[in-house]
C-alpha cells in the first residue's frame, strides 16, 4: 500500500497532488484497462458535428476525404479558449478517457472539438485511409478548418477573455500527432499550430513502441489492439462497396498479426514511407525535438513508469532537454499509473492535472495578449 501521506509536486505555479493508485486498480496493467470496463451513454445537447476537408491519400487527388469532430459549449455561453482532443491507437471519440477529459474541460468554460482522426470511429465512411504518427497536414486542416470557422462566427460568441486561445490534448499516439504537427507546422508570422499543447502516455519513439508491445508479456494487448485496427479497416464504407476491394484487403489483413506487421503492410506505404523502419524513425517526434523545440508552445507532458504500452525513457530524455526551460515546458513522470490510467481516489489525476494546466495556461496567454495590446 502507497503511504496516505500526499506529497506535492510543482510545476509553474500550479500545485498537484503526487498520483496514488486507486483500488482495485492497482498495477500499470489494470490502471491501463480499466475505462475499458467503463460505458458512458449520456448525450450532451449542444453538439454540432463538423466534416473537415483532408487531402485524399488513394485515389483522385482532386476529391477531398472528410474528418469528423464533434464541437460541444459550455452551457453559460462564456467562452475561454478552444480545446481539441484526439484517442490514441485503434480508438475515437467514442472512448470513455476521451469523453471524460472533454466533458472536465467543458465545464471549465472551454469549447471543446472531439477529434476523430483519418478513418476512425463514426468517421470512417468519410474515407479510405487510416492516420499515421505523422499525419500533419491532416491536423493543419482541422486547425485552419475551426479558426476559420470561429472567426467568421466570433460576434456570435460571448467570449470571458480578449483572446480566444486553441489548446491540443493528444491521448496516448493522439499527443504523438499533435507533437509532430507543431513541429511540421511553417507559418509566415512564426506562430506555433496551437498556444498549449498536452499530452498524456504519448510515444515519442515508434521504435521502442514497437518492440515493447512486441513483448510476449504484452501478448493480449497486442491481439487487442491489432483487432480494432483491423475493424477500423473493414468497417470503412467506401471499402465495402467494392467487393473485389474488400477482398484484397480481409486476404492482406488475414496475414497481419502484429502492430508493426500492420505498419508495414498499411501505414508507411499509405503515407509515401520507404518501410516501417523508415516511418518509425520519421514519425518520431523525439528526433526533431532534439534539433529544435522553439516551435512548440506551451506544452504539458505527462508518462507513468510502468506504462505497459509505451516506456517512459524517452519522455523522461526529453525532460532532460528541456529542463532549462520550466516556464514554457512542464513534464512529470509518476512512477505508476500505466498507460493513460492515473486512475486516483478523487478520480482520474491526470485530467485533473491537464484541466488545471490548461486554465492556467490560458490565463499567462491572455496576460501576455493584454502587454502587447494594451487599451
């Protein structure tokens, strides 16, 4: 048993309780599973569903596929900031973390856009293609898609501060996506994709990734993981209209027993990568992070020791390297928790933690936009 006695650790000037496990889910594997045990079948109201134009991967370049998001407002209409979350591997927006996270946000008073990346959950008629770990463009385009979007509705909107920040949450390979397009991001006025950026259990190297879940201890995870990416490829409506189609693919997926083997058969030759290796050295944001980090913005890193999924070495390498810079940079590495688990006493740590960064976060940007806009 963990002592009751609660530590506390600082990061900004943002005060958190050090994580505790809650019983029964005790170790990274059940801190890991356990909101796969858990169903939310409440409907919020006031959801606006947004198609988001991407380029297509596959066939005719001159036709756009579509991303599908679910935009939610808080009830008081005060408006902070824009929040966007995206799932991880084999996910949606259908997942109960994800849901979770938005649904703390959304009380907060942020507007919150639920991300299902390229093929994903409810989205997958709207194309024939999966996501990769480097699917920039693709979050570019939802970037561009809402600020456009608010913009042209922003007299309609009762904003509580001047400035109207866009905040990145990325679960598990979601902040993986998120990392790679802040760094793939050029903008003329140099400013970053997002102002805040967190991610919690993300993969900053494929390749260790990749031979960790290759272990035969992370057997069930593995058969887990590959079937839902396996049924986000059969269930694509363009697919099943094809008959000849759906065939070569359920022949190809039938020799598909491993993530990496899936990678290698779909992922890299979908995005142009010359073999898996290829795309997993690529894709991985810790290689760009150590050239350079200027074209992140403030960003929250968040990775538990015994994360069965993804090891924490590289989270806890680039803490290293971004030490010097504690205002702009905030990680923290619990010793437990698993992957995206931190499941705690009071509820789940870790979208305690995000939801209190993401508000001060909001409040050091709409001090910073006040000095450069004075009255």
């Amino acid at each position: 048993m963990q002592s009751r006695k609660s530590k506390l650790i600082k990061f900004n000037i943002l005060e958190q309780e050090n994580f505790r496990q809650r019983f029964p889910w005790i170790g990274g594997d059940l801190q890991t599973i356990r909101d796969t045990f858990c169903l939310d079948f409440k409907i919020t109201n006031k959801v606006e569903k947004v198609f988001i134009p991407v380029e297509n991967l596959l066939s005719d370049k001159s036709k756009k596929d579509y991303l599908l998001g679910f935009l939610e407002f808080p009830e008081n209409n005060k408006f902070r900031g824009l929040v966007v979350v995206t799932h991880g591997l084999g996910g949606s927006t259908k997942r109960f973390g994800l849901k979770r996270i938005s649904k703390k946000l959304l009380s907060n008073g942020f507007v919150i856009c639920k991300l299902n990346l390229r093929g994903a959950g409810s989205g997958r008629y709207l194309t024939n293609s999966n996501y990769s770990a480097r699917c920039s463009k693709d979050i570019f385009s939802v970037v561009d898609f809402l600020k456009n979007k608010f913009s042209r509705e922003f007299n309609d909107f009762n904003l509580s501060n001047n400035y109207f920040p866009i905040f990145g949450i990325g679960l598990s390979l979601g902040g993986t996506i998120f990392l790679n397009a802040c760094l793939d991001y050029d903008c003329d006025n140099k400013k970053n994709l997002f102002d805040g950026l967190a991610c919690i259990s993300s993969p900053l190297d494929l390749l260790s990734c990749s031979e960790c879940i290759d272990k035969p201890r992370n057997l069930f995870y593995q058969k887990w993981l590959i079937r839902r990416l396996k049924r986000q490829v059969l269930d694509s409506e363009l697919i099943n209209k094809d008959t000849s189609s759906q065939q070569i693919i359920k022949d190809k997926l039938k020799k598909i027993k491993t993530i990496r083997e899936f990678d290698e058969q779909l992922t890299a030759p979908s995005w142009g990568y010359k073999s898996v290796d290829d795309y997993y050295l690529k894709a991985s944001p810790l290689i760009q992070l150590k050239i350079s980090s200027k074209k992140l913005p403030l960003s929250l890193f968040i990775h538990a020791k015994d994360d069965p999924w993804v090891p924490y070495k590289s989270t806890y390498e680039l803490s290293q390297l971004l030490n010097k810079n504690k205002k702009k940079f905030s990680i923290l590495i619990t010793e437990k928790g698993g992957h995206n688990g931190f499941h705690s006493p009071n509820g789940c740590w870790s979208d305690d933690v995000v939801s209190k960064w993401v508000k001060y976060s909001c409040n050091i940007l709409n001090e910073t936009w006040k000095e450069l806009n004075p009255l």
